[in-house]
C-alpha cells in the first residue's frame, strides 16, 4: 500500500517560480530571456550592508539569537516607524522573522484557528491564500475590480460576510499583482471595519519605500491591535537574506514567541546583524527606486504601443498588472507563447486570480532600465510580427 500523504499539502503551486524554472530552461539552452517575471529588485543589498555582514563573519561567532530577534535590529526597526511614518512602535512588539513569508505563518497560527475564514483581495499575493489553506484556514476571495483599485471595499467585506462570519482580512498597499493603493480615507475606512465587526488586520505592507504617488500608509498609525507585516526584501533589495518583520499586537505577543521559538528558533543570525546597517542606506536604496519610477514611466508609454493597454493604476510596487482579455482568454498559455516567441518572461494573472487571471498579466519592472528597454522593445515587435 503507498504511504500517505497529506491532503493539506496539497495546495497550488506558486506559478511565478514556474515561469521562473521555464525561463531558466530556456537560457540554458542558450537563448536570452529578459526578466519581467520575477518580483524582486535586479540589485544586490546595499554597500553598508555588505560591509556588515563581512565583518560579522569574521568577528562574530553567529550562534541562534533569541526567536524574537537581535535587540540592536529590533530597536532600529522601532527608530525606523518613528523616523519614515512618525509613528511611535516600542521595540518591544517588533518581531524579527525569517523572510515577511516567515511572519504569515506566525500571523495565521496566532491569530486564526482551523476553519476560521480570512478575507483577501484577489488578485492578490497567491501565498496567503495557499498558506491559509495549507493551515486549514479558508481564504475567502474578495473579488475587487480595476474600479475598487483592486483593493478590499466594505461592500466586498459585507457580501463575504452574510455568508459566514470572517476573522481576518489580509491588506496590502501597494499591492501584488497591481501595485494599487489604498488612500488614507479607504485605509481608516477598512480599519474601522474590522474594529467593528472584529476582524483581525493583517496589513503586508512589504512594498513601502517604493511608491509613485506619496507614501503608503502603515496600519500601526491606526491600529494597535492589527498585525504589520514588512521585509528586507523589496526597497531594502536584501531578498536572498531572508529576513522581515512584524509589528505584534500585545494579546498575540507571548502565542507570537512560543511559536517562533519552536517554529524557527531564531531567524538567520548573518542577516540580522547586517540588516541593522540598512537603515543607513537610503542614498542608495532611494536610486533603486528612481530606477523603478524611471522604468515605470517608460513602461507606461510603451506597452500600450505593444498592445497592452488596459493596466491598473500602479501606484507603488515594481508590477504592471494588464487585462489581456481582448489577446487570449489562457494567459498562460499566451505568456508560454510570449517567453518562446519575443524571448521575455512574463508572469500569467491566474497566479494572483484564480477566477478572473486567464484575462490577465503581470510585468515587473525591477530589472535594470536597458533590459526592460529591450524587453518593450521585443513585445512590440513580437505584436507586430
Ligand atoms: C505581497 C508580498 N508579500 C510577501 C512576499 C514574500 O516576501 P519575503 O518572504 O521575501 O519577505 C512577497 C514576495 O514577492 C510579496 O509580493
């Protein structure tokens, strides 16, 4: 008899690494492949950091930390609230975690039970969904529109609502796949909403540092009682260092602890020490945002001359999110088609929506300014082929 497996780790594939292991097929056989799939900054981490990390591998001995984080890196996340939000956060409720992927699964386990359900927009980050699931947990899918700035609405919460009650709602400002907003007034508004109907916040806020139009609220200006979620991964540009953050809310604190001690122990010792220099690094850090603003302004005049037209107002984040319905109604197939025909890698909308996303594709612009150049430029000529 064949051993068993678990139903619950039966939960979809994230399809962008799909695209990525297609690509990396692909260049191997010695094609070109301009990136416009993967979400995550064509640069290395900052100088300052660097030169942190490589005088802790020689001085430092690099044992566990404790599971909540190394002080001098919770303390300077705390300075980085009161410095970038004005927002005053004791040190004491930030959480060190291994990667913002490493704070969802502290999130979910403090704050939900099994069968609890827990509201998100889709499209949305497919990760909460399949990590919800894979936890027991329901995700429910808020099914927003271009006209909600897919993002969640009080209405969308309250259809969701009259089936069974919610628990959670899961945020993020700038978004993924959109890299839409919310402004101040839509963000005290879905706040409210949990406070009254006892929904636990969860805000991702993973793509603050790069917006277009203004700074990205934090929930921490609102609410003591939601979670916040941040990364070193996106304008800190430390992807591979796995490491981020979470604001805790007191009641979930010590359920917070017990559970990264077991979990994790403690999150990766070498990035800690050297993520304390980050917060030193703006010079730098604010150039690769430049360079997303800078590649978004050439994307914005550029694609809709590829084609694609229809796309979401981004905001903030390094995506272009594009309805492609009037192209194919498989955008799977048709970013397969894109990869071996115009030789760039695009992710499919089915991905963030699973409903809605084979009429729909997601272009990052993270890579370097020249290659999303040659990438435009290869789109159009592959339309026009
Ligand atoms: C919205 C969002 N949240 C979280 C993550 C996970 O990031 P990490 O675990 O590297 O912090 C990503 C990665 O792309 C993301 O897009």
């Amino acid at each position: 008899m064949p051993l068993k497996t678990a139903a619950r780790g039966r939960i979809s594939p994230f399809i962008v690494m799909e695209v990525m292991r297609a690509a990396a097929e692909r260049e191997k056989s010695g094609a070109d492949v301009l990136h416009m799939e993967v979400g995550q900054p064509g640069t290395g981490a900052p100088r300052g950091v660097i030169d942190a990390a490589r005088a802790a591998l020689c001085d430092h001995r690099l044992g566990y930390t404790v599971a909540l984080g190394l002080p001098e890196l919770r303390q300077a996340i705390a300075r980085h609230y009161r410095d970038y939000y004005g927002v005053m956060v004791p040190a004491e409720r930030v959480v060190v975690t291994t990667g913002s992927s490493g704070a969802f699964m502290l999130s979910f386990l403090s704050a939900f039970d099994p069968e609890d359900r827990v509201a998100l927009a889709a499209p949305g980050y497919p990760c909460y969904r399949n990590i919800l699931s894979a936890l027991g947990i329901e995700p429910v899918s808020l099914m927003s529109t271009v006209e909600d700035r897919f993002q969640p609405t009080p209405a969308l919460l309250d259809r969701a609502r009259a089936d069974a009650p919610i628990h959670g709602l899961i945020i993020a400002s700038p978004s993924n796949p959109a890299g839409t907003m919310l402004d101040t007034a839509a963000f005290r508004i879905l706040i409210d909403y949990c406070r009254r109907h006892d929904i636990r916040l969860i805000s991702d806020e993973i793509y603050h540092g790069i917006t277009y139009r203004g700074r990205a609220d934090t929930a921490a200006a609102f609410s003591d009682d939601a979670i916040v979620i941040n990364s070193f991964s996106k304008y800190f540009s430390m992807t591979g260092w796995r490491l981020g953050w979470m604001l805790v809310p007191a009641d979930l604190m010590r359920a917070v602890e017990s559970l990264a001690q077991n979990f994790f122990i403690s999150p990766p010792t070498l990035s800690q020490i050297a993520a304390v220099a980050a917060f030193e690094c703006h010079d730098e850090l604010r150039a690769n945002v430049a360079r997303y603003a800078a590649n978004r302004e050439m994307l914005l005049r550029e694609l809709p001359k590829a084609g694609f037209s229809e796309l979401a107002p981004s905001d903030g984040a390094f995506y272009l999110y594009a309805d492609v319905g009037h192209l194919t109604n498989d955008s799977e197939a048709f970013c397969r088609r894109i990869l071996d025909e115009a030789g760039v890698a695009v992710t499919p909308g089915v991905d963030f929506d699973a409903a809605r996303g084979n009429r729909f594709v997601r272009f990052s612009f993270a890579e370097s300014t020249e290659d999303m150049e040659k990438a435009a430029t290869a789109l159009k000529a592959w339309r026009d082929g």
